[in-house]
C-alpha cells in the first residue's frame, strides 16, 4: 500500500491555532473544540487508527470524523493515510506531545499561573519568565494581548521576593526524579559539610526553596535550605531506596528516641498562619469547632519548634506539653530583654 502524506504547508503556532478554534466558537457550544482536545490525547500514543475508531469513540458521523481529521492535520498533528482495502490512518514517530485547546479561562490561569515564577531568584528549570513571557504573547491576537495588561494592572498574586540564589536546583530535582543517591556539599555556618542523600521532596516558603532527603548517615530524613547546597554529585556508595517507600514512611523516619509529641490549639485564625507555614512533623485537626495542631520534636530541635510557634501571638489558646510552653515564654523573654537593651 502507499502511504499518502498530509500537507503541512501552512503550519501555524499550536497554541495560535487552538485559541483561533476557541475564538470562533466562543459563542457556541465548543463542542467540536473540545472533542478535538479529547481527540489529541486519545491519538497521541498510537500509532495508528481507523475511522471507525474515531466515529464510534464519539458517536459521530463519517463526514464529521473526516474534517476533524483534517482540523488535527491544521493544527500540525502528523497524521498520514495509508489507502486500500485495509486502509487506516497513521501517526509519523518521534513527534512531540500534540497541542491541547485551552478556554479562554485557562489560558488566562497558565499566563498568571506563569507570571508567579518571578518571585524565585532561582527554579529548576533553565528559562527566562520574560522570554517565556514573549512567545506566550506571541501565540495570541494583539486584542487579547492587550486585555491580558491591562488584567496585569488590575489582578496580581501575591508573592515573596528571595534573592538567594539555588545554584544546584535543577540537579536536586532530576536526582529525585531519577530515584538517585547523590553526595551533597553543604554549607552550615563557617563550614561545608558533606552529606550522603537521596531527594524525595522540594517545596518553596516565602520564596525560599528547601529539598528533603533521606540522609543514609544518620538514617532519617533531613531538611535542606537550597541556596547552601554548593554541589551534588551522584554516587553508588549506597544502595538506593524506592521513592515510594520513602514517601510512605517519611513522616514517621523523622521520629528518633527523643521525640516529644506536643499538642497546641489556635483560633481560626491561627489556622490560617498554619496553612501558609508548617513543617511535616505537624498536623492540623478540627474537634468540636476547636482547633489543634498536633506533632512532635526531637532533641535538638526545642528552639526551633518553640520560634515557629511564637509567630502565632495571641492566636496560642493552650500549648501542652508544658515544657514546650516553658520553652516558648523563655523565648519571649529574651525578646523582651533584647528589645530593652537596645533603648
């Protein structure tokens, strides 16, 4: 049989296309729009298909199945034909991920969505915001541009500025991904340590990224402040663990011998400094219209959990274990003795 190849003479932009078929059936039903975008992801792994596929899939007749075929060739899918008695529909290898129709309401969520990355220094991935910015810009109409600004103007989410800078980021995170134990050159205070590692997490707060990892030395996890990571280097002097093994018991890994449970309850709005900062080893429950946050420290680690719960102020309504609540009005005293020394 004889392959018959789709004309691709006037490919545009993926992305420009798809908006072009949002746009035109803005006031309809987008019913062809998103059979298209279920259509895409349907063939995307194929490597061949027949019509039937296609109409019985959708409960859509032969001449229909044709022109979306046909709009999946405009958009720049390789799709080629192969006629005859056996005829079928075949997909060129090694294309890339076909495009996806995005509403309107979505595209404005990935281009504000995008617009957050400015508040990192530093992201795994190698890319200008500004040039990303650019070709985002440069797939949609100028009357669309134009709105997007001025929703610039008016709508903003809100964000931390951190300028340290994560030199190591995109290895941690292909370390993690790749299940790979890796040897770390840390800095703590004056000095670099060397750690012996494997990434199982990265999370951001105020900015700042942290990476935790199971630490084959002391054999528990271990957070991460990435800016202090100076190196990562992969290695086989141990035996690397399944993520998701780590991922199932890593709470429970960072318990030792010392741990100390605690128990705090905080109104509402404690709930809400809660959710915007909180730590793997705490939990937030609700009883009763009461609010608690229950966890535990291990030796070693007093004066952090005490700081962490001094920001909630008078949002603490009980704190038990008393040594915890000693710990903290020790910490406001010295505060209070500082803030007086300085007058």
């Amino acid at each position: 049989m004889k392959k018959k190849a789709s004309s691709h003479g006037k490919k545009l932009c993926s992305f420009q296309v798809l908006c072009c078929i949002e746009d035109a059936e803005w006031g309809g039903s987008m019913k062809k729009s998103e059979r298209l975008n279920d259509m895409m992801i349907y063939l995307n792994d194929k490597k061949s298909f027949k019509l039937k596929d296609i109409m019985n899939r959708y409960t859509i007749s032969k001449s229909t199945a044709l022109r979306d075929i046909r709009s999946l060739e405009e958009i720049g899918m390789p799709v080629y034909s192969n006629s005859g008695r056996n005829g079928y529909y075949g997909l060129l290898p090694h294309r890339l991920l076909s495009p996806i129709v995005f509403t309107i309401d979505e595209v404005h969520a990935l281009y504000f969505s995008m617009q957050t990355l400015n508040a990192y220094q530093s992201t795994p991935f190698h890319l200008s915001i500004e040039r990303l910015k650019e070709k985002f810009e440069g797939c949609i109409s100028e009357e669309r541009i134009q709105r997007l600004r001025k929703m610039e103007l008016i709508f903003s989410l809100g964000s931390y500025q951190n300028k340290n800078v994560c030199n190591c980021l995109g290895d941690i995170l292909q370390m993690a991904v790749n299940e790979k134990v890796c040897k770390i050159y840390y800095t703590t205070g004056e000095f670099e340590k060397q750690y012996y590692v494997q990434f199982f997490e990265i999370t951001s707060a105020y900015g700042q990224w942290y990476a935790t990892a199971y630490n084959f030395q002391s054999q528990k996890p271990q957070v991460f402040r990435c800016d202090k990571i100076n190196a990562v280097e992969h290695c086989d002097r141990y035996i690397t663990k399944p993520l998701s093994e780590i991922l199932m018991s890593s709470k429970e890994m960072f318990r030792d011998k010392t741990t100390v449970d605690f128990e705090v309850r905080v109104s509402i709005k404690g709930t809400d400094i809660f959710n915007k900062e909180h730590y793997p080893s705490m939990e937030l429950h609700q009883e009763n219209a009461k609010y608690y946050i229950r966890g535990f420290y291990n030796k070693g680690e007093e004066n952090f959990i005490a700081n962490y719960f001094i920001i909630y102020g008078e949002n603490l309504l009980s704190i038990q274990p008393n040594s915890l609540k000693k710990l903290i009005l020790e910490r406001l005293e010295v505060i209070k003795n500082h803030l007086n020394s300085q007058n």
